[in-house]
C-alpha cells in the first residue's frame, strides 16, 4: 500500500483516528459518558479530525478517489462537525437550553446516505475493511432515526449503534496495525483478507 504514494500511506492514522470516534460514540450510545465528558470528548474529534483531514488529502493526491473522499467528509462531520455539536450541546443545557437534536437527523441522514452509496467501493478493499463500512452505515441510519425522531425505540436502536461502531473501530484498530507491520516487513505478520471484488 505504501508503494502508491509518494509519501508513506497513512492510511493506518486515519483508521485509528476513525476508531477513536467509533469508541467514545460507542460509550455515548451506551449510556456511559456523562454530560462533563463532552467537551473532553469534543476534543478528541478534533485530534481524530486533524488526522483524518490529513489523510483525505494525501489519498486525493494518489487518486484513492474513495478512501480520500470519504475521509475528508469523516474528518468534516464525523470529526469537527461532531465536536462542534457535542460542545454545543454541552454549552446549551449548561445554560439551560434544550438542544434540539433533531436537526442532526437531517444532517446524518446526508452522511448515512453517502456512506450507503460509495460502500460498494470498498468491496475492492479488504473485505473486513468492507464489513466495517457496513456496521457504520447501519449505525448511521440508526442515528438518523433516533436524532430525527422518526423511528427508532432508543432502547432498542442506542445499543446497536453502540456496538457497531465498537467493532467497526477494533477493525479499524487491527487495520492499522495489520497494514503498518505488513508494509515494514514486506510479508504478511497479520492477516488480512482478500477483497470481496478484484
């Protein structure tokens, strides 16, 4: 993978980065996080953004039209767009306010169905890369019904949100790992599968 670039892949970075994101939304959907933690969470998008944006740019400039297109709009709304929401929600009920969240249905709805329809490129990728994509598509449809209010028991929808994006981000965390060593060593330590599509 890194032989495509001029510089070294990150895509590794950007998948870390992406699991940051799936964890601590994973602890939020879960119930875990507490309404102190948000601005700390707001952070880490940040961070988690700065990363991502740097990949989509550097996958743009290799012509890696799926990976650098979907995460320059991961680092925009998944990351900033996120960390901005959250800090704002957090700013407005300290202050009283009530947020109203179901603005973010709308917007989610633009991510779910982007991400819906470039997931047949990654059956090109790896296909645990493909399965990923999957589970965070399902969550983000998900997050449309419960943010917009249109459908969705928060008992019932708040947990699979929760752990489809735990275990898209431990994929993305293997991903990292698996492309980092399999790159330096010129062989495979760990495995990775074969695409779905050749």
């Amino acid at each position: 993978m890194a032989q495509e670039h001029s510089f070294a892949s990150p895509g590794p970075a950007g998948l870390a980065a992406l699991a940051v994101a799936c964890f601590a939304f994973g602890a939020v959907f879960l119930g875990k996080v507490a309404l102190e933690g948000l601005p700390i969470l707001a952070a880490w998008l940040v961070g988690g953004g700065i990363v991502q944006y740097t990949v989509a740019v550097m996958e743009l400039k290799d012509h890696n039209i799926t990976g650098g297109n979907v995460f320059l709009f991961f680092a925009a709304f998944f990351m900033f767009g996120a960390a901005l929401s959250v800090f704002a929600k957090f700013m407005m009920i300290k202050f009283g306010m009530k947020p109203a969240a179901h603005i973010e249905g709308w917007t989610w709805m633009a991510g779910a169905a982007f991400l819906t329809l470039v997931t047949p490129a990654y059956a090109k990728s790896t296909s645990i890369l493909f399965f990923a994509v999957i589970l965070i598509d399902v969550a983000l449809w998900c997050i449309v019904g419960l943010d917009s209010g249109w459908y969705g028991d928060p008992a019932v929808f708040k947990p699979i949100v929760a752990w489809t994006l735990i275990i898209a981000g431990w994929i993305g965390v293997y991903l990292a790992g698996a492309i980092t060593c399999n790159t330096v060593y010129g062989k495979p330590v760990f495995f990775v599968p074969k695409p779905l599509v050749k």
